[in-house]
C-alpha cells in the first residue's frame, strides 16, 4: 500500500471566497499570496462559485459559516467528498454554523478574525485532510467492489471443482493464475467467467493449467 | 531640529548556552545604534534598552512583556525560534515590531516581524546542492533537538530523496548536551557521505571536538572523508571550537568576515576597534547590524515609531551593507541576501569556496523550490515473495 503522499507546497493553486462581507478577504489574500495561492473569486454573500470547474488539484474553498449556503441545488451533499478541498471560516461558533460548514465538507477552519500566521496551517490540513478522505472514500469503493465480486468467485470455484473434479484449493488456484495471466482483478475474472457459463470454456482453462503443472 | 530619540529594545542571551553568538549580535547592534547615534544625517537617536533572557524561553517571554508595556515599539532579538515563537503574540497583542536577525528555517511571515537573517532557501537549499555535487548524496544528521534542527533536516532529507540519496540517520540531542561518544561510534560505522550539523553552542563545539579527536583515532582523516556541513556555524563558535579541530568545516551563510570589499572592510574595523575582547564577527552581527540600520532608516522617513508607517517604510528599503546590497522583501518582510559557501581554516575563519553572483530573494515558505507534495524514501519495487 502506498503511504498518502501531504501536499506542503500550495503555489499555482487557486482560492474561492465565499464570504459574508469583504473584511477578511484582504487579510486572507496577502497571507495566500505569499503562499503562491490566487484568489480566482470573490462571492459576498452569494455562492456563485461554479461546483463543476472545480478540481480538487488545483482549488481550494474558503467557505465561510455565516453566509447562509443552503442553496438549491444544495452547494455541496452533506457527508459527501466535495469536488476541492473546503476550509470553513469560522464566526459564530455556534454548534449550528459549525454543523453546516462540517456537512458542506470542510476539512479545516480559521477563526474570524483571519490571523494570517494561522493560514498555512489551515491549507495544509484542510488540503491534507481532503486528500486523506478522497483516498479512504477511492479505497472503499475499491473494497465494495471486490466484495461484490466474491459471489462470483464462489460460484467460479464451484464451476471449476464440479467439471473437473478437483478440490476447492486447486480451483482456486487455477482460477488465480489464469486472471493473472489475462491481466484482471480475480473478481473480473470470475465475473466473465460466470456471466459466459461456458463449461467447455472452463474444462480447457482446467487441462491446460494441468498440462502446465505436469511440465514443471 | 534635534533628532528624534526613540528606545530600542536589545534581546539577546549574553549568558546561556549560546551566549558566544549572541554577544556577537548585542555587539552588531550597539555598533550600528552608536553609529546612527554619531551621525547628524541619520536624524533619529536610538537609547537601547537590554535584557538578556540567558537562554530560558521563559525569560524571553517575560523581558519582551516588560518592554511592551514600557511602550517600547521595536526590539531587535532572538536567536533561536523557540525563542522568537515564545515572544511573537506579545508583538501581535501590543502591536510592535521585533526585528529578528538570524538565518532560520522559514515558514513563517508574521506581519509584526522583520526578518533580516537567511531565510532557507539562502542556506540550506545552497549548501544541500553544494554537498551533493562534491560529497555525495548519503547524510548522516545531528542536530539540537528543536524546529531549527527538525525543519532543516526535512529540507535536506526531501532535496537528497529527489536526488536518489538518503538520510542514513537523524540524532536530536537536548540544547547544550556534550555527550557524543555514542552517537559518533554510529557516524564512523556509518560513513556517509558527509555529516549535516544544526546542533547549536556548546553541543556544537564539544562534537566538532570530539568527532575530529574520534576519527583521528580510527586513522580517518575528518574533514576529508566525512566532512560536517552547517548552516549556522560562524567565526566567534570556530574559536570556541579550539585549534585542533578547526579547519576543515562547510557552512553555508550569507556573511563571512573574510568577505572582500570596501563595506567589509569597514565593518570590520569598526568593530574590532568597538569590540578589542570580541566575540568575533559572525553573520548573525552582521544580520542585526543590519537590523539596526534599517530600522533607523524606517524611523527617519516614517517620522514616528508607530507601526503601520514604519512597516510601510522597511518595505522595499535596501542598504550597502557588509556582505553587499540587501533589501527587504515587501511581501514577506525578509531580506534579501547573497548566500555563500565557506570551509573553515586553521586561523578559525572561512575562506569563500562559492558564492552567488546576486542577492537572493528570500523565499520562507519554499514556494518555488519545494515539491508540491512530500516525498517518501523510494522502497525496492519488487520483493521475495517466496
């Protein structure tokens, strides 16, 4: 498994504000400047951020907790990864402000005020904390699948020990060696495999991989 | 009309575990402060107010309290950043300035500081591409166990990772610790490529010692075969080493008092003539002299002390100073610098092996240098698997 590679260098990435008023915009835009950040957009008030030019590589939101974001279409799906990273900024903190900026996606929050000594820190682990995510959510989807895929293997094994007349173990290791050998996941393999319900198809797989273990 | 006469705080450790530098700084700043105070077309008069913290954070933060609440507005100090880390909120509550004038390892860019020291990619960025050229991509690193040590090993580590080299080992020892033995029995068995040094003071000077006298047992000629490269190491801690194992160390710094010109000459001077019982020159009096000047340039053409003009005014401000021309960044607030490479000789000064044609424009969050994400040590791709 490869460890999780941390961004720490943000330049050439671009900011999107989305802020109640424009008082923390400045403090905000020096601090990113230095960072090689560029603010690309400015919305006060009003979200006009546009979700689907979003990359999740290149931008980052600055979302503030007291613009009222219950858009419809909703900006972003409470508990789903958001298209780029989100840091919440933070006013009232209040339970409820907070709630929302946690269901919008935010990763890291900097305090009203804006304190530009705190900026690097929120990117870094607002960044850092999405990529966290997207790689558990990418990992998941991975694993649901193959669990999905595991009917098929059974019922693979099955076919190959009832048309050829060997124990689950070899089956298993036929099965193995031939998906390796087309290049696919076992799951794959099986899923073809199963979906063609092609015997003789199997029964050939079978005397060849025989034929292959009597040569060695 | 009689200059205006404004107090400057001086913080510097005159006692503690790296008291040699520090004096070396106090020296630099009460050269430049006399000088201003000499000279009618500076028109502004500084009083220096000094506190020495000994080294303990603590005192730091206790004595730069005591001049903010006396109403002093600039204070010229520091040496290592858990000191300046220490006593930063205290310029953010009272809204003041300090000016810190030492290298240090960036990643930082306070509005209420003015950084006249190396930023990283003046000393260790040059020195990293120095060593891989001439000794190899295999370090083995010893440092005093704080951010200073910590953030230039990762720099060093990421540089060499991208290179195809490797950090053998890291070894973090507390801040004045002289007990090396172990540690070099590990080095020697280890031969790396050469040894990069962040331990500071008396820690340094006991391992340059004892790694020089290790070697020299073993029939290892040191500063040959496994060389230790700093970034901090500067002429008053080469006395402090002793003659026997002087000669023969890398440091990479924006100052050396062997520097070859008209300004440095005078510097010099002056600064002996001020200073006959020494400390040496180091950078780091270089760095506050520096300090210094600039913000009694920043006093004169602000008018005030108050903060917002004079921040307005260092902005973009450039002097002749020893080393060559420096300026300050606007952006950031450091400076601009011209990093240079010298190996230590046996009259405990550098002689300059390398030397950037222009002054470097500081760079304290590594933007245009570092890779966008961090690199892991590359494993084998392939592996027994039976």
């Amino acid at each position: 498994m490869n460890a999780l590679r941390l961004q720490q260098n943000f330049r050439g990435s671009r900011a999107h504000f989305v802020l109640q008023d424009a008082g923390a915009s400045d403090v905000l835009a020096t601090a990113l400047k230095r960072l090689g950040v560029e603010v690309a957009t400015t919305s006060v008030q009003t979200a006009t951020v546009s979700l689907p030019e979003l990359a999740a590589d290149r931008d980052i939101v600055f979302l503030d907790g007291d613009v009222d974001f219950s858009f419809d279409p909703p900006l972003f799906r409470a508990g789903h990864l958001p298209p780029a990273p989100i840091i919440g900024i933070v006013g009232m903190e209040a339970p409820s402000r907070l709630k929302g900026l946690i269901h919008a996606g935010a990763t890291a929050f900097l305090r009203k005020p804006v304190h530009t000594g705190s900026v690097y820190s929120a990117l870094f682990m607002g960044m850092n904390g999405y990529l966290r995510w997207r790689d558990l959510e990418s990992r998941i989807a991975a694993r649901d699948q193959r669990r999905r895929g595991r009917r098929s293997v059974v019922k693979a094994i099955l076919l190959v020990m009832d048309q050829n007349g060997v124990d689950d173990d070899e089956a298993y290791a036929v099965l193995r060696r031939a998906c390796m050998k087309a290049r696919v996941s076992l799951e794959d393999y099986c899923e073809s495999l199963v979906g063609t319900t092609q015997v003789e198809r199997i029964r050939r797989l079978t005397a060849s991989a025989a034929r292959s273990g009597r040569a060695k | 009309m009689a200059p205006k006469c404004y107090r400057v705080g001086l913080l510097f450790s005159t006692s503690g575990p790296y008291s040699v530098v520090a004096q070396s700084m106090l020296n630099g700043a009460l050269l430049a402060l006399e000088q201003v105070n000499a000279e009618p077309e500076a028109g502004v008069r500084l009083e220096p107010v000094m506190g020495d913290p000994g080294g303990v954070n603590a005192e730091y933060a206790r004595l730069a309290r005591e001049m903010l609440n006396d109403g002093i507005r600039h204070v010229v100090g520091c040496y290592t950043s858990s000191s300046r880390k220490e006593v930063i909120p205290f310029f953010e509550k009272h809204d003041a300035l300090l000016w810190y004038p030492s290298h240090y390892e960036g990643f930082e860019a306070s509005a209420n500081v003015v950084y006249t020291g190396a930023a990283p990619n003046q000393h260790i960025l040059p020195l990293t591409r120095y060593l891989i050229e001439e000794y190899g991509k295999h370090a083995f690193c010893v440092g005093s166990n704080y951010i200073w040590a910590w953030e230039n090993n990762r720099i060093l580590r990421e540089t060499l990772l991208a290179n195809d080299g490797e950090v053998i080992a890291e070894r973090y020892l507390p801040v004045g610790e002289t007990d090396f033995d172990p540690l070099i029995e590990k080095i020697v068995d280890a031969r790396p490529s050469f040894v990069f040094n962040t331990l500071i003071g008396t820690s340094a000077y006991h391992f340059f010692r004892t790694f020089r006298a290790a070697c020299e047992k073993r029939g290892i000629e040191q500063a040959r075969e496994i060389p230790v490269a700093s970034c901090s190491l500067s002429e008053p801690e080469l006395e402090e080493i002793g003659p026997d194992a002087v000669d023969g160390h890398l440091s990479s710094s924006v100052y050396f008092s062997t520097i070859d010109s008209a300004a440095n000459a005078r510097f010099i001077e002056a600064y002996r003539a001020r200073f006959p019982a020494g400390p040496t020159m180091s950078a780091d009096a270089e760095a506050t002299f520096i300090a210094v000047r600039l913000l009694s340039d920043a006093l004169r053409s602000a008018g005030s002390d108050a903060i917002d003009p004079v921040r307005e005014a260092v902005g973009g401000a450039a002097i002749t100073a020893p080393q060559g021309r420096v300026s300050i960044d606007r952006d950031s607030r450091h400076a601009y610098l011209t990093p240079r490479i010298g190996r230590s000789n046996g009259r405990a000064r550098f002689d300059i092996i390398l030397e950037s044609s222009r002054p470097v424009r500081p760079d304290p969050y590594l933007i245009e240098s570092a890779p966008r994400y961090t690199l892991v040590a590359r494993r084998p791709n392939l592996r027994i698997v039976s």
